[in-house]
C-alpha cells in the first residue's frame, strides 16, 4: 500500500473509533491520568473522614498497588528510576487504608527505597508535605508558613493574593489556613520513616508570633538566596500597613480564607473543579470546625467520585477530567477529516460545547477593562473557571454552524472577545488570566513557585491562540493583536531555535504550537525565527523517523531526547513542518511512516505522558491524544499533498 492510501485508510479507521468512543451527551470522556498521587490523597482523606464505601477504598488501595515498579517505588513518567514524593504518597496511602500491613513485601521494598532517597526530609512536593502535616506525619513545614494576612492585602500595592495565578491562589487559599492554624487530623497510622536530622522543624522551633517569625526566618529556608528578598520585604512591608490589631487581622484574614473557598465552589461540590484543591479545602473546613458529614464536605466528596475512572490498572482520581478540551478537539478534528457538522455525532458533540460556555464574570474578570463572559473551561463542571486553549478549541468546533445559528453567533463572538480581553500586556497569552505576571512571587520558598505561582504568557498558547485567529477566523499581520503575539513570539524563542511549551512535553510541544501559529498568520519560512525552529526539529528526529521528548526536559528546562518515538510529539512535528512544506520533505515522508506504524503500537509511544502540570511533580497522559493529533496531522498530510 502506497503512503497515500494508507494515509486514507488510517484517517477513515481513526474517524470510525473517534465515533464510536462518543458518550450518549456528545462528551468524549477519556481518561485525564495523572499518576498516582490524587489517588493516594484521595484514599487517605477518605480515612481521615471514616469514609462507609469499603469497595471504593479497597480499589483505590489495589491500583495504587497495581502501579508500583518492580523495584518498590512509583515514577511520575515510564523511565523515572523512582520519585521520592510519589512514593511517599502511595505507601502512606497503603498504609493508612489498612489493608496493606508494614511487614508486606511491597511496602517493605517502598521504606528501603524512600530511606534510600533521603527519607522524609528530602520530600519536595508541597502537596506531600501538606498531606503529612495535616495527619500528623511531620511537623508542619516553614516552607508554607506563609502568612495567612497576605490574603488581606490591597491590589494597589506591590505585592498581594490576587497576583498569584488563579491555580495558585485556590490551593494556596486552604493550605495557609491549615499551616497557619496547625491544624491535625491525627494518623493511627505511623509511617515510621526515620528523618535526617534538622530536615524538618520540630514545633518548637516555630515561634508563636508566625508572621515575624516567617518574614525573619530567611536563613532558615533550604536553598535560600538573595532572590526570595523582594517577595518577602514586600510581604513584610505590606503586612505591616495593614490597620488592626493582631489579632483581629488575624480573624479576618480566616475569615477571607474561608469566603475565598467557598465562593468558588462548583456545582458538584469541588473548588474550581480541582481534586487537589478540593482535598485540600475539605480539610481547611474541618479545621475551621465544619463536621465531617457538614452537607458541603459531603457534597465535595461525591463530585470528586465524580472524576474518578476505571482504567485497566484500576480506579484512579483524575485532578481535572478533560472532558470539554477532549470533546472540543475531537469534534474539530472530524470536522477536519471531512465529517459533516449536521452529523448527529457532530450535532450532539456541538451541543454540549454550546451549554459549556461561561456566563458568569470570575476572577479573571479583575484584570479586564470592561469583561464579557464568554469562555469555556477544561472539565464538565466548571462554570467559573475559563481558560484560553479550551476556548479557542471550543470556538474551533463551533465556528461552522456560526452562519445559521443567531445562538451559536451569538456564542463565537462572546468567546473571540474573550480571548482578545485575555491578551497579555506584553503581547503573549497567558492560560487562565491576563497580567499575572509578578516575578517577584515566583521566589515564594514554596517548591514549584516557579512554575505555579504566575500565569504568564507561554509559548504553547500565544502559538495556539495565534493559530486559531489565522486558520479559524481569517486574520493576519495586518492585525494589532496578532503583530504583538508574533512580536512576543520572537522574543521568546531560544537560541537553539525551539520554544518551551509550558503545559506540554515540551520544547517539541512549545515549538509545534509558536510554528504552526506563526504559519496561520502568514509568516514566512525564510524567516530567520521559523527556519531556525524546523531545522532544530530536523536535527532531533529519531532513527525510526519519528519524534519524542523525555518528562525530564520539562525539570532541566533543556531538550532530552526520550530515546523512542511517541504518537503525540511525532504528530506535533509533522504538523509544523508540513505547514511550512511545499512538497513532503524526506523528514515529512519518514515522520509519516513512523507515525502510521506508531499508531497500532501501543506501549510508551501511546502511553508515555506528554501533558505537563508542574514540573517534576504531575504530567499527563491524556488518553485523547493518541486520537486527536494524529487525526489531525494526517488529515493535513492528505489535503495539502494528497
């Protein structure tokens, strides 16, 4: 079979199960895998509350044991020899949901491996701290000891809550309420992991006045340097304009903590439809006294039953299923392939993405002149939570029925107007909101400040955004908006060539998007930034003609070849290379055929993570991307050269 025709067959094979995989609703609800982690916390909050469901616990428990490695400990991505944090988390898990005894082999294998690493001391992730902390594990960290009257500071000053991204802040929210009461659900369970000596501070070591204490304490944080200055004199100068007595500052900055969080509940019960965050906020509620069977607790526990999914490991907790983002792309690319929108596949899919769109003015409204609601979130449930690439792609699937449908019109302009409002200052886009963008935070002594404390413009969605007002709605460098995004764009190229894509794995994903981006908006291949990103893409192609990219790129903050192919970044680099090709290249010829091999293979090349959350500590294996991106490069394949 020639490389046309099997290009054919596969887009006809991959349409049929992309059909086929369709739920009742429209949704494609494919599974959102992000390790064991969520899991792990999941079973232990459910402990701590006394939880009835025997069978929900015991299948938590035996896929969190489903996934250890031979060698005792569990990986945040194939080829990780081990992750301190993940282990910590998954033998704490086994060990407090009973049905696992210390004396077990495979927990036996975890301790040797979690002392070989350094023991508790050498935990990093903050959500492992906060987990042991608050069952009593460990001596709650000064790292998070932040304090809790930061949430009461003015915007006008130089530093304040609200500065943090909107991921941050719900997270931070009831983690500083639980550091800053101290507050400990006792563990039956000790994990009895012995600490290096001074790696955690004993209670009295805290002195009672914990504001003073942290805004002095910068000798005392692993690591510290000369750069964590300016958040903390900020912090320092800020608490102390604050007008009140201590204590009263105090008991309103408890107060704003607990309003934060609940103003921002979803319908189903969780906080911003996070299960990270909702873990963390039913805690900060008991801390604050609510019972454990309070209806709000009890409601937050059944939407995050609601993400859990079986998979053929066992029943795992996804932190955010995908379901918009999956439907949204899913829907474009049949579309792309030739699928008519009056389809009842494409009917109902549409549909729902209709009934997703926000109307209601969140907190990214703050940075906006004169906001209008418009935008879709990631998950099924939430309503309060847009972001940028869920909605350009739900704008993608949308904008062919926008010619007969005053509703669906109506819908496109509300969402392009979105997107416009969430431009960057300086020209990039950001995921969440606009101009959270204070440097200062990313020194916060937290692990992962870095990454997670601001939202600023990235690669991956200014090349993405850039790519869906070119190719979707016509525009072109005769455009402001689209001049400024290009002019970002350029700046933030590498010398290599590449560019760092933020939620994806990563400089392959980073420079796909900044270069399918710049094509839809009419840049040229002679330009020196697009020939010196695809000759880099050239220069890392693989033997077997494909592509992929190892998760410990996105720590190193360099390229790391993965030493295989995976069907996502091999999708990826056909898309961009083909946008700029006049004919198939030798790369674009040999790339296609290891992309239909890799597309039956399975293993690492489907199941490798290639969706980044926050480096070092949580990727992703989107399940719908070993449809989505294919579909869609080969789609581009057969009409450009077909």
């Amino acid at each position: 079979m020639n490389i046309e025709a099997a290009v054919e067959q596969s887009i006809k094979g991959y349409v049929s199960r992309i059909m086929h995989l369709q739920q009742a609703d429209g949704t494609w609800r494919l599974c959102f895998d992000n390790g064991t982690s969520t899991s792990a916390y999941f079973l232990i909050l459910l402990k701590m509350l006394d939880y009835p469901n025997e069978k929900l616990l015991r299948q938590l428990h035996q896929t969190i044991l489903n996934l250890q490695h031979a060698d005792g400990y569990w990986q945040l991505y194939p080829g990780e020899k081990g992750n301190l944090s993940a282990t910590v988390d998954a033998y704490y898990a086994l060990l407090v949901s009973g049905y696992s005894k210390p004396t077990d082999a495979s927990l036996v294998q975890a301790k040797e491996y979690i002392m070989r690493a350094g023991g508790l001391g050498n935990v990093t992730n903050v959500l492992s701290k906060v987990m042991l902390a608050v069952t009593g594990q460990v001596a709650w960290p000064l790292s998070v000891s932040i304090p809790l009257e930061i949430l009461l500071l003015p915007p006008a000053g130089p530093l304040h809550f609200g500065q943090f991204s909107s991921y941050a802040r719900v997270h931070l929210a009831p983690i500083l309420l639980l550091s800053n009461k101290k507050f400990i659900i006792k563990s039956p369970y000790p994990l009895q992991l012995r600490e290096p000596a001074g790696s955690i501070p004993r209670e009295d070591e805290l002195d009672e006045d914990y504001a003073l204490q942290f805004l002095n304490s910068i000798s005392k944080f692993q690591n510290a340097d000369s750069r964590e200055i300016p958040f903390l004199s900020s912090l320092k100068y800020g608490i102390y304009q604050l007008q009140g007595l201590p204590e009263q500052l105090h008991q309103s900055a408890v107060t704003k903590a607990e309003q934060y969080m609940l103003e921002r509940i979803e319908p189903d019960g969780t906080l911003y439809s996070y299960a990270t965050s909702t873990i963390l906020m039913i805690f900060a509620l008991m801390s604050l006294g609510y019972a454990k069977d309070d209806p709000r607790i009890s409601k937050a526990i059944e939407g995050l039953k609601s993400m859990l999914y079986d998979t053929e490991v066992g029943l795992i907790l996804q932190n955010s299923p995908s379901t918009v983002w999956d439907t949204a792309l899913l829907s474009h690319a049949l579309q792309q392939a030739g699928v008519s929108r009056f389809d009842n596949t494409l009917v109902r899919a549409n549909a729902y993405l209709l009934s997703k769109q926000q109307h209601k003015l969140g907190d990214w409204a703050q940075e906006v002149s004169t906001p209008v609601a418009g935008g879709w979130g990631f998950s099924d449930s939430n309503t309060i939570h847009p972001d940028v690439d869920d909605t350009t792609a739900a704008l993608r699937a949308l904008k062919s029925g926008t010619s007969d449908s005053p509703e669906r019109l109506e819908a496109w302009n509300r969402g392009l107007q979105w997107i416009f409002s969430m431009q960057n200052k300086d020209g990039g886009w950001p995921a969440f909101e606009r101009n959270r963008t204070n440097k200062w935070l990313e020194y916060v002594p937290i692990d992962g400040a870095k990454s997670a404390a601001i939202d600023p413009s990235t690669a991956d969605l200014t090349g993405r955004t850039l790519e869906f007002l070119g190719e979707t709605c016509g525009l072109d460098l005769r455009h402001a908006f689209v001049k400024r995004g290009i002019h970002w764009l350029k700046q933030a190229q590498r010398e290599d060539g590449s560019w760092y894509g933020r939620w994806g794995i990563c400089y392959i994903y980073g420079t796909w998007a900044a270069l399918t981006g710049l094509a839809a908006v009419g840049a040229d291949r002679e330009q020196a930034p697009v020939s010196k990103a695809i000759q880099w893409l050239r220069d890392i192609q693989n033997k077997d003609g494909g592509w992929g990219e190892s998760c410990r790129s996105d720590v190193k903050r360099e390229y790391a070849a993965l030493g295989s192919s995976t069907l996502s970044h091999t999708a990826w680099t056909l898309d961009a290379l083909i946008s700029y090709a006049d004919t198939p290249s030798l790369e674009i010829t040999t790339g296609l055929r290891c992309l239909l091999a890799l597309m039956d293979q399975g293993g690492d090349a489907t199941a490798y993570p290639t969706g980044a959350g926050l480096p070092g500590n949580f990727y992703i294996r989107y399940e719908s991307y070993n449809y989505i991106w294919p579909l869609i490069t080969l789609v581009k394949y057969r009409d450009k050269f077909g």
